[in-house]
C-alpha cells in the first residue's frame, strides 16, 4: 500500500514537472511572439521613414551643412536602437540579388554595381530594404538606360 501511493506521488511529481516546463516554454513563446509583433510593427514604420532619411542624405551630398549631418547621424543611432543598419556603399560589389535591386544597366564591367541609387538597410540580419543598383554590362548589350544615368557617364 506504501508502494502504490510513493509511486502515486512520483507520477503527480512527473506530472508536476512537465506541466510546469510546459508552462514555462508557453511563456518563452508568448515572449518571442510579443517580440516579433512589435518588431514587426516598427518594420513597417520604418520603411515609411526610409524615403525621408533618403532625401536627407542626398540633401547632405549637395549642401554639406554639418547640421544635417548632424541630424542624420541622430536618425541613424534611433534606427540603430531598433536594430537597423545601413548596408555600407555597394559600388563596384558584384551584384547580389539577395541585398540588390537592378534599375538600370549602363556601362562597365559585367555583373558589378556600377552606382547606388538608394542604400540597402537590414533590420537584425534580415535585409529590410534592398539597395537600388546600376548594374555594369558590356557596351554593346546596354540597353534601355534612363536619360539621367546616361548623361551621368
């Protein structure tokens, strides 16, 4: 009689056990879900905020006020807090589909970036915005170039 309630209480003791690290791994998930929800959530607050970030920057190219470099920079570092980077200047890089949007061909050596148009952004290793490239072909198979590249050449 002993026996049977020591191995009674055992097997609640199991019971206990998987129930409480169920209970555990339940709150593990919620936790994960939460997280990805709100970073989801921000992905898309984000990529509305990129256009403007963009024209910023190219305001600086032109002006090279160091205000605004200033204010780019603190726009940057907030990015930077919710895990955005700006993907580092892609000219020259052979061209890689899984960071790069071809827009146009021009120019220059085969399957290399010959210009960025627009950056490249990752969100915690996961590219959030891929970079807009002119991608480099042999003369004779350029074709279609829009009038503002061509004239940059």
């Amino acid at each position: 009689m002993v026996k049977k309630h020591e191995e009674k209480v055992q097997d609640l003791e199991n019971q206990l056990k998987r129930v409480l690290a169920d209970y555990q791994n339940l709150e593990k998930r919620v936790a994960q879900d939460k997280s990805d929800w709100i970073r989801s959530a921000n992905k898309g607050l984000i990529l509305k905020l990129l256009p403007v970030l963009d024209d910023l920057m190219t305001a600086n190219e032109h002006l090279k006020n160091e205000g605004l470099g200033l204010i780019i920079q603190k726009f940057l570092g907030i990015l930077a807090q919710e895990g955005v980077t700006l993907v580092a200047s892609l000219k020259n890089a052979k061209f890689d589909a899984n960071i790069m949007e071809p827009i146009g061909m021009g120019d220059g050596e085969e399957g290399r970036v010959i210009e960025q148009v627009r950056p490249a952004y990752k969100q915690h290793d996961q590219i959030l915005r891929h970079a807009q490239v002119i991608v480099g072909q042999r003369k004779s198979q350029v074709t279609n170039i829009p009038n503002d590249v061509q004239e940059e050449n």
